[in-house]
C-alpha cells in the first residue's frame, strides 16, 4: 500500500457500528419513551418474522488490560456476580412488559468485561432466566467471550449445554513484551488448550481476536502470533487496529507512552503481512478487519450478502431489534439507540425504581435512515446505490463531490447511480463512509472523538 495514500487518509474517524454514530445522537430530543416506543414498533414488525437479538454485557474483570476501550469494573470479589444477574433479569423482565407476545430470540452474545470471569453455575442460571419467558428462534446462535487465562472446560460445557456454539477468545499478541505493555499476559497454551476444549465439546465456531498497532509491537511480532494463530486455526478472526482513545478511557489506556505505538505506516504494514499470511491457509477477508474459513457462517454470510453490522461489530444475520442488558450496553431498534448507565451502582439503583436504567440516545429521522442504509451497505457489501425513489437524498451531489478525489486516487468508482469500492480502496472504507456522514459533514469536531482510520 502507497505510504502517501495512508499519510493522506489516516485521519480520526468512525468504526461506523452505527449511524448516527454516538457523539452525534440527538440526545436533546431524546426519551425514554420515544425509545420504547421505537422498540415496540420494530418489535411488532419483526419478532415472527425474524426474532430479536440481545447483547448482555458483563463487566468484571480480575485486572486491567491497558489496551481495552470496554466499560469494566476491575475486582476479584466474585460476590457482585448474583446482585449483578438478578439485575439484569430485572432489567429483562421490564422489556418483556412493553411486548405483547414472548420475543423469539434468534442472537445472543455475552460480551464484557469478561464474560468468564463469572461462574458457570451462574451463567447458567442467567441464561436460563433470559430464556424461561422467551422462544428460541429454530437457526439461533448463541455466543460468548472468553478470556483464554479463564475460561474452563466447565464454562464451556455449560454454555454448550445452553445452546452456545460459538465462542471467541482475546488474544491480541503473543510476543511477552507486548502483553506486558497491555497487561494481558497468556500464553500460547492457555489459548491453544481453550481452543481444543471449545472443538473438542463441539462448539462449530471458535474466534481468536488480534490487534495490531500496540505498543512495542512490530512487524516480527505480528508475524510471529499469526504463524501461532494458522496452528489453531481458529474459525474465524477479528484482526483490528488498536484504537487509541485515552481522553475517553481515561488512565485504562495510559499504561505507555504514544512513542511507545507504531507509526501509521508500520501498522498498515502489520496488517498486510496478516492479511498475506491468513490469505495463504485458507482465510479471506470479511468486511472491514475481519476474517474466517469457508465453513464459517460470517464467510456464508458475505457469500450470500447477508452480511450485517452493529455494535457487537459484524453478525452472520440481521435482525432489526437488538436488546443491550446490562451497564453501558446499547440497544438498536432500527428507528432508535439507547444506551443504559455506565456506573453498576446508577443502573441498579433504576432498576430498583423500575425504570429501564437508559440515560441516552437517538431517534432515527428519515434522512438518517437513509444514511444508515448507505453506510451499511458500503461497511458490509463495498458498493451503495440509489435512485430517486430509493436511497436516494437532497445532499447526495456534495456527498459524490467528496467522493470525487477518493476516485481519482483509486479507491472506488463512481456510476450513474451507485459506488463500489475498489480493492485499493477498501482499507479505507470507513473514510468513505465519512462522506455520506451528514451530521460528521454539518459539524466538525473541534476535538478528536474518534481513533485514526489507519
């Protein structure tokens, strides 16, 4: 990749896991009634047909990775896992009052935190309770983080007995050096021990999760944890850049100097020799950092162009009511976000009023349908169209008239009526979507709100 193209295009900007993207919801108009009101909407038109979708987020940690962006609580007192469940139960109760039949679950993940820092009695007892007023859906899927240091074959076999047959686990790097710097040191065996337990049980998916762009990380490194990855072979990987955002997460990522981070041109180079190694066994490229085998559904789904994103980042299928339960999750009814409270003792005081613990949001005008539809399109597919009557909006000519020095240098082509982006340019797909951001456009930051695209 030309070393001028990533100087000119490395810039903050969007992961895109959702339009509007955060910083600009409208949470000035924003309720809580207007965003169940959403929810039920899209629930009414969507529950037989195609289910919902939950993320449940779990914050506990035993120690700080310095490296991680996720809201967490960092204790060993497994004490707060039982309050912490029944909370959540609490919280999933209140929903299932606005709905007039029992929802059809066809998604869902357990995020964190770590998910596994939990027990597997509790887990189960969690799970179980999501379940006991709802409907699996007949093709669901059911998944889980793991922390590779943590996660027992009782977990495993548990969640697997549940109904999970997939599960990913935080690698990020191999090199000792690295994990000290980002505090998350595991070895190889642990994560290769994790692994076998998760096939040997039979769950049909297993995901390892990398990064590039850590500190003290370079090229041999890099090398060095995907020729170790091709050993496992994992089904799937999520190969992404390190997101440097102190200024939100505060002294979580301040655990090393910026000097201490690769150049933007070392990174882009980590990820093409990743890219070139993975290539080589059999794994091809979904989306945007993303990677997995033929036999996997999120390859089945690119295939198929089924493909979807959100937040939990890219899903083999689509379903247009997602509930977040617990601290800080978000939950997207297609017609709105909200996210709930990010301190624990916030969202249990709500819910001991029985108030759903949302604090934020945004609903969904008709020009940010349109606009989510777009970029969408272009973060799952590479390409977008329109015509007058479809997808079609007032600022499109100002949106092709940006677009227009991105074609010059190669990195898409422009028609009468649509966009594809090239294979020069879809490393840089999220600074194309930034041109159809209108609300990015009418209202620059005079802060950086967002990680470099590089």
């Amino acid at each position: 990749m030309s070393r001028a193209l990533v100087n000119k295009y490395n810039i903050a900007g969007p992961r895109y896991t959702s339009y509007p993207t955060v910083p600009y919801w409208d949470n000035g108009t924003f309720s809580l009634n207007n965003w169940t009101d959403s929810l039920i909407k899209s629930f009414k038109e969507s529950n037989s047909e195609e289910g919902i979708s939950l993320y449940i987020h779990l914050p506990f940690c035993e120690s700080l990775c310095t490296f991680c962006g996720c809201n967490k609580r960092i204790t060993k007192q497994h004490s707060v896992e039982s309050p912490y469940i029944k909370a959540v139960l609490k919280e999933w109760n209140l929903y299932l009052d606005l709905f007039d039949e029992k929802p059809i679950i066809k998604e869902l993940h357990l995020g964190g935190g770590t998910p596994t820092f939990f027990s597997p009695e509790n887990l189960s007892l969690l799970i179980n309770g999501i379940l006991k007023n709802s409907v699996l859906a007949e093709n669901h899927e059911f998944s889980f983080e793991g922390h590779p240091n943590n996660t027992t074959r009782e977990h495993l076999q548990t969640l697997y007995n549940i109904g999970f047959r997939r599960v990913s686990y935080g690698v990020q790097d191999y090199n000792e050096t690295v994990q000290k710097a980002i505090h998350r040191v595991q070895p190889f065996e642990n994560v290769k021990k994790a692994t076998e337990a998760a096939r040997e049980i039979g769950y049909t998916s297993v995901g390892h999760d990398i990064i590039f762009g850590l500190p003290f990380q370079n090229l041999k490194h890099v090398k060095e944890t995907i020729l170790k990855t091709k050993e496992l072979l994992p089904d799937r990987l999520a190969f992404y850049s390190y997101a440097h955002v102190p200024w939100i997460k505060g002294n979580g990522q301040r655990g090393f100097e910026d000097s201490d981070l690769p150049s933007p041109e070392l990174k882009r180079a980590q990820y093409e020799l990743g890219k070139e190694l993975l290539a080589e066994v059999g794994y091809h490229e979904i989306g945007m950092d993303h990677f997995a085998l033929k036999a996997d559904s999120l390859y089945k789904s690119m295939d198929s162009s089924s493909l979807h994103r959100n937040f939990m980042g890219y899903t083999a299928s689509k379903t247009q009511a997602m509930i977040g339960l617990g601290v800080s999750s978000i939950s997207d009814s297609w017609y709105g976000f909200s996210q709930n409270v990010k301190k624990i003792e916030d969202y249990y005081k709500a819910l001991k009023e029985d108030i759903i613990p949302v604090y934020r949001g945004h609903i969904l005008n008709e020009e940010d349908l349109i606009i989510r539809k777009h970029i969408l399109n272009l973060m799952c597919g590479f390409k977008t169209a329109w015509t007058q009557d479809t997808l079609y909006f007032k600022e499109l000519p100002e949106t092709l008239i940006r677009l227009k020095e991105m074609e010059v240098d190669g990195l898409l082509s422009i028609d009468s009526n649509s966009i594809e982006v090239t294979k020069k340019g879809q490393p840089f797909v999220r600074n194309i979507c930034m041109a159809f951001d209108l609300l990015l456009q009418r209202r620059q930051p005079n802060t950086q709100l967002f990680s470099m695209t590089v």
